[in-house]
C-alpha cells in the first residue's frame, strides 16, 4: 500500500494574510475618502466580498473542492443578490410613505 498525498499544495497563508490584511487598510482609505456616498459604499461592499472570497477559498479549503461544492456555497450569494435588487426599489418607494 502506497502513501496517498494530497493533490494540492499548502496555500501561503502568510500571503492570504497579507492580502487581507492590505484590503483592510484600502478600506480604511476609502472609507475616509471624500466623494459620493454611493461610490464609497460600493467600494466598501467589493472590497468586504473580496476578502470574503479569500477566507472561503484559502482558510476553508474551498479552492481544493469539487465543483459541486462550490455551487452549493455560492448559491446563497446569488439567492441574496437577487433578493437586494428586487427588494431595494420596494423598499426606496416606501420611504417616501413616511409622514416628515
């Protein structure tokens, strides 16, 4: 019987956390930085789901996991998109409803 290794290398997590750890610091900035609210909250958003994105993919394992996996886990994400960008013009309509 032969010794089974691992198809996969060790991911550098000192790198990964390196990563992280300039995304938080660009969040930072851009959480400081003078301009549109909106531009600020979507910058925030991307740079929140990308860090989310490399917690998931190295520090969960799921870069290694097969396809089906992936789907199962990425689903809530899209489920979730979906949901915000229906609900959100319901939601912006009823503010105005409100007495001033």
């Amino acid at each position: 019987m032969s010794n089974k290794t691992d198809d996969h290398a060790e991911p550098n997590y000192w790198m990964v956390w390196l990563a992280l750890a300039v995304l938080t610091a660009v969040e930072l900035l851009v959480a400081k930085a003078p301009g549109p609210k909106s531009f600020v909250v979507f910058s925030l958003c991307a740079l929140a789901l990308a860090k989310a994105a490399l917690v998931a993919l190295y520090f969960m394992h799921l870069k290694f996991e097969k396809y089906a996996l992936i789907l199962i886990v990425m689903s809530p994400l899209l489920l979730s998109a979906i949901m915000y960008i229906g609900l959100v013009p319901d939601a912006i309509t009823h503010l105005h409803w409100l007495p001033h």
